[in-house]
C-alpha cells in the first residue's frame, strides 16, 4: 500500500498523519537504530531523560529502550499514532507517550530533559520548500519557533540530536544560532548515502566557523538573491512513489 501524498506539502498536515497512521503500523524514516546506535551511545547516558519529537510509528524509542535507555517521553501531534503506539510493546508500556504539536511545548519545564531526539520531523516540515540556499520566512520562523523551545526544554549541558538526510551547508544554517545557547557537532552514518547525525550541547558557543556561518547566512539572505542552486529537487508532478523523497530535502 503506497502512502504517498497527493503532493508534497501533504507532509506537513496533520490530516495526513492521521489518515495514514490509521492503517500504517511501522514505518523508519532515515534509518533504524542499529544504523546509529553507536552515536547514540556515545553521548546519551541511560539516566538521561529523553524527549522524543515526532514520533511516529518508527521503533526507534522501543529499541533505545530495549537498549537501557528507560527514560523516554515520545510526543507526536497525531492522536492516532500515539494511540497506536503506547500499547504496542512492553516496552512502549513502559515509556510515556502524549499528544503534542511541537510548536506549542509549554507544557513542559525549561531543563526538563537532557536528551531531545528528533528524526526525519523537521524534514517534513519543511518539505514545502523548494529552494534549499533560501528558506521561506514562514520556515524559517516555523523552525525558530521550535528550536527555541528545544533549547528552552535541554537542561545545561543536554544535547538536541537531530537525523536527517539534511547535509550541513543546509542545516547548519538552521542551527546555528546564538539564541539557541548551543554548539553543534555533525557526525554522518550508513553505507552509500550517508545520513547526518547532529549533536547540539546545550552551554556550548558556536565555534568560530559556526558563528561566522551565522555571519553568512545574514549576508547571503540579504544579498545573494540571485545565486539560487538546487543540488536535488523535488517535482511535485513527478511519478515517484517512494517515500525516500525526502533525499530531496536539504534543508
Ligand atoms: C517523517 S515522520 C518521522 C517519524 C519518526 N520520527 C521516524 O523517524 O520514523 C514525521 C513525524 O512527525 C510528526 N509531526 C509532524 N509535524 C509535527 C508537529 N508540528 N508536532 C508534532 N509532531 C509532528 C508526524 O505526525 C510524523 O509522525
């Protein structure tokens, strides 16, 4: 069964999810845990509190927990997939699951987690964007929205792990910012294509390169109109019916 969209910018709607997550029991967006666990070891430790962000169906919550990470609350906008998933394994049972748009993160208390995950989430939500070198105002405010509440969540010293198909002259832009109170990290993983594997620690500067990416990213917005490259594109009227579109997506 194919759960393509009728068009791309489907991904960001909720509708979608819902109708989707209504016959779809699994499905692992970038790569499952084994591709990575090795990274995840390396800078959560099992005490951490973890948020997870857009969880969807994947089983990367129960595997980490599998894996002697207890300390999970996985959240997703979708009543339906937090429905499906809260009682889909011992594991699950174990773990806290709740219905949250995670551009309204209130509800939770500034440090209160030391881990915050997310995979292929922003992916989606930018997948309305069609030129990665400039993002709409209405992206970037929607990313800065977020990230700002990551960041206000991540206790000093706790890291937002991002993973994503988004290559680093793209996504660091999005992350690197001063506000955010964090230094970024990139690792990459898989065979072939490779992933990206980012670490954002919380009480950390931006390193010299980061910030004067920072720098850049002002100059290009503000005078590089015309120097658009889109290394991969999307056609919304293309035939693709493979969900791994979201190669497609560097922001
Ligand atoms: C591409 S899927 C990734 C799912 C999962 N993280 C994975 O790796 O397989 C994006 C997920 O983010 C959720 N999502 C999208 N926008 C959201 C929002 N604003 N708040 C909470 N969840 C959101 C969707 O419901 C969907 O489950």
């Amino acid at each position: 069964m194919s759960f393509m969209p009728e068009k791309n910018a489907d991904y960001s709607s909720l509708t979608y999810w819902n109708e989707r997550y209504g016959s779809e029991e699994s499905f692992e967006w970038c790569k499952s845990y084994s591709a990575f666990k090795d990274l995840i070891r390396k800078e959560v430790r099992p005490t951490d509190r973890i948020l997870m962000l857009g969880c969807g169906n994947s089983s990367l919550s129960e595997d980490m927990y599998r894996d002697g990470f207890h300390n999970i609350t996985n959240v997703d906008y979708s009543t339906v997939v937090v429905e499906n998933m809260k009682n889909r394994s011992q594991e699950a049972r174990s773990m806290q699951w709740l219905v949250m748009d995670i551009k309204d993160m209130k509800k939770f208390e500034s440090g209160s987690f030391d881990i915050v995950i997310e995979k292929a989430t922003l992916d989606a939500l930018l997948v309305g964007e069609r030129d990665p070198w400039r993002l709409s105002d209405d992206s970037r405010t929607l990313m800065d929205d977020i990230l700002i509440q990551v960041s206000n969540v991540l206790s000093n010293c706790g890291r937002f792990i991002s993973i994503t198909f988004a290559q680093p002259h793209f996504r660091k832009r999005l992350y690197a910012r001063e506000q955010y109170s964090w230094s970024i990290r990139t690792e990459t993983f898989g065979d072939g294509f490779h992933f990206f594997f980012y670490v954002m620690t919380k009480g950390e500067p931006l390193s010299a390169h980061d910030a004067q990416l920072l720098q850049n990213q002002w100059n290009l917005s503000n005078n590089l109109e015309s120097q658009s490259t889109v290394t991969r594109f999307h056609d919304d009227n293309s035939n693709d019916d493979d969900d791994n579109y979201l190669n497609s997506i560097e922001m």
